[in-house]
C-alpha cells in the first residue's frame, strides 16, 4: 500500500498507519512539553533582564526572546501532532518556527 492510497485528511492513529503521518512517527508529547517549559523559562527571563537592565542587555534579550518565542511556538505545535499527525497546517507551522528559530538565537 503507498500513501495514496489513503485520504490523509481524514486519518487518525486508528485508521491509517503512522507511516503515512507528515511526520512519520507520534511525536514524543513529555519530550515536547519540556522543551516548551525550557523555551518559556527562556522567555520570561528575557523579559526579566529586559526590565532590570534597560539599555545594556535590550538588544540581546529582545532577538533571543523573539528566538525562544518561535522555539516555543513550535514545540506546541508539535504537542498537537502527538493527538493528529495528519494536520499539515499544524506540521508546516511548527516546521518553519523550529527552522527559523536558531538564526535569532545565533544572531543574539
């Protein structure tokens, strides 16, 4: 059976093999909740340092909390793939936010 064989867009777990997800596998829902708990601490201590030392760290804090932003956007978007990996909107976005993010993180 190839994937053409399936409407993809009403797949579930129960229905169509995982082989035929976009992603190929359920993603790990613990693993992605961690990282969007990780990128969220991030974030909060961005807008921390923001606060606290205005002029000196507000270039740096803002390109990486726009970086752990998008990190974080896209790990919970990948917990939605744990229930439906079938959902492309959901895939393409997180896709493009995991793939975007390190260049923010890298310019900081």
């Amino acid at each position: 059976m190839s994937s053409t064989d399936f409407d993809l867009s009403s797949c579930t777990l129960d229905t169509c093999p995982i082989e035929t997800s976009y992603y190929g596998y359920v993603p790990n829902l613990g693993i992605n909740i961690f990282f969007a708990a990780v990128y969220g601490l991030i974030i909060l201590t961005c807008v921390l340092l923001a606060i606290l030392y205005r002029r000196s760290w507000l270039a740096y804090t803002t390109v990486l909390a726009v970086g752990a932003s998008l990190e974080f956007s896209g790990y919970v978007l990948r917990t939605f793939g744990n229930q439906n990996p079938w959902g492309l909107t959901d895939f393409t976005i997180q896709l493009v936010f995991l793939t975007i993010a390190p260049v923010f993180m890298s310019a900081s």
